[in-house]
C-alpha cells in the first residue's frame, strides 16, 4: 500500500485504541518505515554450475514470512515490557506495515491487480470502516493468541475487503502489543500457582542446580590434562574441541546459575523467566552434552542425569503447560 494509506490506516486503529496523538503519530511514522528501511531475509538459490548458495533478499510484503512477524511482534512487546516504548512504538509500527500489505494481491503474481488495488485502496476513509471492523474484530490475550491472529492471511478479493483485513488484523495486533504489561486474571493465578510449585520444592531445585554447576569439576581436570584427552575425537582435533566444549560448559553453567535462580529467588518474574528458559534448554544442552565426553566422560552423564530429573520433576504439570508460552508477555506479581 501507499505510505499515506499506511498511515490513515494506523491513524484509524490507533485513534480506536484511544492512543494519544503524539504517540500514533509516532506509530504511523513507523508503519511506513519498511518501504524505506528494508528488512531482509536468508534465501536459497543454485548457481550455475548448480551448487546451493544463500543470499539475502528484501522481504516480501504480500505473504511476508510468519517467522519475520513473530519476531517483530515479540520484540515490540519485550521493549514495551523493558519501558522502551520508543523502540516498542516503531517495531509496532512496522508489523502494522506487513499486515496492511498482506490482504493486497502479490505483484509477483499478478502486477498490474496489485498496483489497482492499491490505488484503490488510497482513495478509500478507513474512518468509514471502523465500525464495522470493531464490531468483528477478535481482540487476542496473551501471546499464543496473538501468534494464531499473526498466522492468518487472507487475500482480499476487493480494494474494500483489503481495507477491511488491514484495519482488522492492526486493530487486533495493536490492541494485542500495547494492552497492560501486567499478566490479566486469566494467567496471574496460573502463575501464581507455578511460581508456588517451585517454591515447595526450592530445596530439591537447589541440589540440582548444584549438581549442574559442579561439572566445573570434571572440566578443570580435563583441561589439565588435555595433551591426554579421553577420547579420540578430542585428540583428533584437540584446539576446536577445546574451545567449544568450554563454550558448552559455559551454558551448562549458566543454566545451572538459572536453576539456582529459580530455587532461591523469591521475586517471581525472575523466577518464571528462568524456569521458561530451562524449558527451553533443557534437551538441546543435554544433547549437546555429549561433546563434552572429550574433554571428561562424567560431563554428560552429570548433564542427562540433572536434565532427565528437572524435566520429570518440575515441567511435566498441566499448569505450567498452559502457562508456559504467555511468561514473556507480561510482567508478574
Ligand atoms: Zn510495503
């Protein structure tokens, strides 16, 4: 779309909103930012002489990748959370950009509808659609919700249908990204509930943690004794093994610090954002664990043992399932 109908488009939803004039004007600004300012994505293609290679490419904005709009999106709302609302404002207005592009007909398939329905679509109010928009538009809570609205693309199959598709999906995205940081009733006692759980089993959470960490041990004898390493692999190519298995060791290490930050900080956002990050962790670390035999054979037995004991104990309740993807959407208490 035009940058003028980007910006009546962003003008309309952020008016709904009840967002202050500075502030939308800033948000519109922003929303026509990505014509100006590119972003790029990795892609494929084969030489001539028929290798594989990968190069960057400008981002389509009729079906722009759903990854590019995930980030975008998590990444307005964590600056929001940070109180950078200058950086939330702009990353705001730039996923507004995609969603507005995203109704309108690819040029890449067909040009010449395209460039008719954008110069359709300019000479459109978007004023004169709010009402109808508000009416059907489904306001998501929470970031599962979000992501599903994200996910959705519609071709429209009129310059108005596209309107319409662009006010909606912005409203519902905005409203989305710009509502309290404060987790709402709906999750607050789910998380309440977790942090709890984790509470009444700190000092179980705490041995663990230790046993994590203490893999320093079996580490410092290996790098001391490296010029006999315990295994082929690591004879074979003593340096590079060296320094990624002390990079492992490293993660290995902060996630045991995690663990220790869940067992004993009594500051519930810290908590439920390093449980999530364990969640996370824990199978890639414990797979990659296994590299670490060069340097000494206790390191990943130490690692899969702790990592199979935290995942049984703590992650396997219904509530932290139901709570787990909406952590970092919100700010706890
Ligand atoms: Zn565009």
């Amino acid at each position: 779309m035009h940058a003028d109908t980007h910006k009546a488009i962003t003008l309309a939803v952020t008016s709904a909103l009840g967002i202050e004039n500075s502030r939308s004007r800033r948000i519109a600004e922003a929303a026509t930012t990505p014509d100006i300012s590119p972003d790029y994505v990795k892609e494929k293609y084969r030489t001539r002489s028929g290798r594989e290679r990968t190069r960057w490419v400008r981002v389509s904005h009729h079906g722009t990748p759903l990854s590019l709009l995930e980030e975008i999106a998590v990444e307005a709302r964590h600056s929001l959370l940070e109180g950078k609302r200058d950086k939330a404002d702009y990353m705001l207005g730039r996923l507004l950009h995609y969603l507005q592009d995203r109704p309108i007909p690819s040029p890449d398939v067909n040009k010449h509808l395209h460039d008719s329905f954008e110069r359709e679509c300019s000479k459109l109010n978007p004023i004169s659609f709010m009402k109808k928009v508000e009416e059907n538009c489904v306001i998501p809570v929470g970031k599962t919700e979000t992501l599903k609205v994200l996910s959705r693309r519609k071709v429209a199959s009129t310059p108005e249908e596209a309107m319409e598709e662009a006010l909606k999906n912005s409203l519902s995205i905005a409203s989305s990204i710009l509502s309290s940081i404060f987790a709402p009733p709906k999750f607050s006692s789910l998380g309440k509930e977790v942090y709890d759980f984790f509470k009444s089993r700190s000092k179980e959470m705490f041995l663990y943690s230790l046993l994590q960490i203490s893999l320093i041990i079996p580490f410092s004898i290996g790098v001391m004794r490296h010029d006999e390493p315990m295994l082929s692999l690591g004879y074979a190519f003593p340096r590079i093994i060296q320094i990624f298995v002390a990079f492992l060791i490293g993660i290995f290490i902060y996630d045991g610090i995690c663990i220790l930050t869940v067992a004993l900080s009594s500051d519930m956002n810290k908590v439920l954002y390093k449980a999530r990050r364990i969640n996370d962790h824990i199978a890639p670390s414990s797979i990659l664990s296994i590299f670490t035999a060069t340097c000494h054979i206790i390191i990943p037995i130490i690692v899969i043992l702790v990592s199979l004991l935290i995942y049984f104990r703590f992650f396997k309740f219904p509530t932290w399932k139901a709570i787990k993807e909406e952590i970092d959407w919100y700010i706890w208490k």
